[in-house]
C-alpha cells in the first residue's frame, strides 16, 4: 500500500479525475511557461506524497492513554512521560492522546473510551484496576481497539473468560507469584506477617490468606508504638517476617524489629519495598536481614537514558516499566525488545529474582 498510494496519487494529480475534455497545447521554445509549470506540479506531487506518508505514518503512531489522575496520582504523570520517551527514543512521529478521567467510575471510563472512539485511536493503554474492568464488557461496537492494561494481572481476574469479545493485554507483575519464590526461600521455616491498611496493603494480605501464618498483625495509623506487638512475642522466634507494608512503615517496623533484639530468621518483602528510599529510611544493621523480590527485568540502555533524563527511574517503578512494555507491545505488536520477558495467553510474563539489601545496594542471590 505505501508503494501503490503515491503512484495512484501521482497518476491523479497529472492526468486530472473530473475532467474528460483534453487539448493539445504547442510547445514554445521561447516560453518556459510549461517547463514551470511541471516543475510546479512535480514539486506539488512530492509534497502530497510526503504530507500522505506523514498522515499514514501518525496514524500508525498514534496511541492513547486512559487514566484516573485522583486514583493514582503521581503515576498518571510518570505513565505518560514513560510513554513520551519511548516514542522519542523510536525516532518516529506519533501522537499521544491523553484522556484524563479524574476518577475511575462508570460513567467516566465510557465516556472516555467514546471518545477515544471518535477520535478513532485504536490502541489504548489503560490504566484501571480489576475492579473496573467490568466496564469495558459495555461498550457499543468496540471494533478493532486493543487494550493494554499496565495495573491487571490476567491472573487476578475473576471470571475471565467474559471479556473474550474484547483484545485485552494484561501487564501487571505477579505479586502472587512473588510470594511463592518468597514462601520457597523460606524453607518452611513458620511465616509472620505486617500488612498496612491502604488497598495494597489489604490486596497483599489477600494473597496470602490460603498460607500458613502463625501471626498476622495490620499496622494501621494508631499503632506507632511496635513495641506493644513485638516485646515478647513468642511467636516471632525463629520465624519469617512478610513485610507487607509500604517503605516508611517498613523502615520503622524494621528498625522496631532491630531494636528489640529478637530471634527472626528473616525479613522478606515483593516488589512493594524495591525502591532506593530504603537506603534512606533505614540503618544498615536494621536492614541485615531483608530479602526483597523484584520483577523488573532488562531494560534496552536507550529507554532507561531517555527516561532519566526526566527523572522516570524504570529500573524501580514497576508501573512505568510496565506502561512502556504496553508502549512497545501497541507499536510493533511485539515485546522482542525486552530480552528476559515473554507474552503467553495475552499476559506479559516477567521474572522474578530475590535480593538482599546490602549497604547500599540490592544484591542479587537468587
């Protein structure tokens, strides 16, 4: 097509397609009046031609970004910018449609998805939770749309096979997945657990309800004082520690934990607690015996230079990293770029590798 197309319009602006009445004009060496005007023509062919593939080229480019800026905050900025750089660092035109929904409801999620409709976009990163997933199942001729879904986990997803009307990829991590490497490492060795009450929090603990916990504490806003939970508290010998808590609460419960000198094997966490700030929140001795899991894989040089330069750190923001895979996965309908990733059943399958938090650093051990 992108051969034939400039042929057919060249063919249409030299021979002329509402006209049937042709003339023969004499050809005056003394006048170059012609010879302009086929320069003129030709100059005006090549600039069509041009504007056309420029026009195909954006089509093919364009994607659009769906998110609720109250619901996740920081990562509606960080999402787009992540995108923004990965279509730089492809050195192609694009365009990013950006529909902001404030908040994840309903009638915000149609009325967006209507729009993107209009605007006839078909490749769509969303970025909705499971709960809302539903929605998507109520709109009107969705045709050819292909969703990305960077915050859902296929596997997370009750009842999926009602979406089959729709082309979903799912390109959230495995926390599920996560806690089996963690619970492994364990060795059967008896597992408490800290969880915080926000939804991740709650999210987490869910996992892990068909799991052997001896002692399972939620450390909400009015608990600050660890020491009431942890003095004495037999059943904390000998144990494993699931830390289910954000960094900051992470940082004093371990520091706590330091404190009262007691007996635990371990310390483990997922991805939520993969971050540098730790380094920061936190003495070395009071992190001796963290073990922390991560998802994020290889990321192509190009992509991670780009992204600092902007202050998007892929290598410790699974959502950014995440977004861009579904970047990637729109554009060339492949993730090839990716080495250590595979896409099966429509969800993007990551690794998922163990670390010890050295003095200032993440070691790898398993």
């Amino acid at each position: 097509m992108r051969i034939i197309l400039p042929f057919l319009l060249t063919l249409f602006l030299l021979t002329g397609c509402t006209t049937t009445k042709y003339s023969v004009q004499k050809y005056d060496p003394l006048k170059n009046t012609s010879s302009d005007n086929i320069v003129k023509k030709t100059e005006k062919i090549i600039s069509k031609r041009k504007e056309l593939e420029n026009k195909v080229e954006i089509e093919n480019h364009t994607l659009a970004i769906v998110f609720p800026s109250y619901t996740i905050g920081k990562y509606a900025l960080e999402a787009t910018n992540s995108i923004s750089t990965y279509l730089i660092s492809k050195n192609k035109k694009f365009k990013l449609n950006v529909y902001d929904i404030v908040v994840q409801n309903k009638k915000n999620i149609l009325n967006a998805i209507a729009q993107i409709q209009k605007d006839k976009v078909t490749k769509v990163i969303a970025m909705i939770t499971k709960e809302d997933l539903i929605h998507l199942n109520e709109i009107n001729n969705i045709g050819r749309v292909k969703f990305y879904l960077p915050l859902i986990n296929k596997y997370d997803v009750e009842n999926i096979d009602i979406y089959s009307n729709l082309d979903l990829t799912f390109g959230a991590i495995s926390y599920k997945d996560q806690f089996k490497k963690l619970i492994e490492y364990a060795q059967d060795k008896p597992l408490v657990e800290f969880y915080g009450n926000s939804g991740i929090g709650k999210t987490l603990h869910n996992y892990l309800k068909n799991e052997k916990i001896i002692y399972a504490k939620k450390i909400d806003d009015n608990n600050g004082r660890y020491k009431r939970f942890l003095e004495n508290n037999r059943r904390l010998d000998n144990s494993v520690v699931l830390l289910n808590t954000p960094v900051v609460k992470s940082s004093i419960l371990l520091s706590a934990i330091n404190s009262q000198d007691l007996n635990i094997a371990s310390i483990l966490s997922t991805q939520l607690n993969y971050t540098p700030l730790l380094f920061s929140l936190t003495q070395k001795h009071d992190r001796v015996k963290l073990v922390i899991a991560n998802s994020i894989g290889i990321i192509p040089n190009e992509l991670e230079e780009y992204n600092k330069l902007i202050g998007n750190n892929l290598s410790y923001s699974w959502v950014n990293y995440s977004t861009i895979i579904g970047a990637e996965y729109l554009v060339n309908n492949n993730i090839e770029i990716f080495d250590d990733l595979s896409l099966e059943d429509n969800q993007i399958i990551y690794p998922i590798k163990l670390y010890k938090v050295g003095s200032s650093s993440f070691k790898l051990i398993k």
